[in-house]
C-alpha cells in the first residue's frame, strides 16, 4: 500500500517534500521492524529498496535519510550517556542502530554508492 502512495505521489510533489516524506517514512518502517519477525523486516528492505530504485527519490536520498536517523539515535545515546542513565536506556536503542546501519548496508551492496561525508 505504501509503494502505491508513494508511487502516485511522488511525481507531483517537489523535491523538498519528497525528501521530508521519504526522512519520516523510513524512520517509521525502521522503528516499527527493528523488534519485529525476519518476514517483517524483509518487506520494509522491499519498500526501502523500492524508494531507493525510484526515479524520483534514488539511493543517495534513502541513504542520506538513514544516516541522520543514525546521527539521531546516536545523539540520543549521547545525552543519555551525559546524564549518567541507567545502562539499559542505552541497550534499548543498540537495536534500532543495527537495523539502520543493516539497511545502509543492504543499500550499499544493492546500489555500489559511495557515501562521502
């Protein structure tokens, strides 16, 4: 369903909104697979993989979007850590790191990009 939404609306959308979308979606799929089942967390690589073959929206956008859900998880470690919190504040967030960096992964094998920061 979400490939046919995006599918129809990209086209008639700027490049400014195609990137928010994109930035909120993958942060949405990401965040509600990382403690799901395999089958699960292989359909939203599908979808991933989807917007990052899109003509509208590509690898580099998609990669991009994960790289600051990255920075962002990885910030939030950061206070937590200035804080002084609990161990456990920080193990809850170790997962969704590892999905994130996995789908960055999977992106850099399907597509050969090479990301300069």
């Amino acid at each position: 369903m979400l490939r046919a939404v995006v599918g129809a609306l990209v086209p008639h959308m700027s490049t400014l909104d195609v990137h928010l979308m994109l930035g909120s979606f993958i942060g949405v799929i990401v965040s509600n697979t990382v403690s799901g089942n395999i089958r699960t967390q292989m359909a939203s690589d599908k979808v991933i993989i989807f917007f990052a073959k899109h003509g509208n929206i590509g690898p580099f956008v998609v990669a991009k979007d994960i790289l600051k859900n990255i920075e962002k998880s990885i910030k939030a470690v950061q206070v937590i850590l200035k804080k002084e919190e609990q161990l456990a504040c920080i193990q809850d967030k170790k997962p969704t790191i590892l999905r994130f960096l996995s789908i960055l992964q999977l992106l850099l094998q399907h597509f050969s990009i090479v990301l300069c920061y």
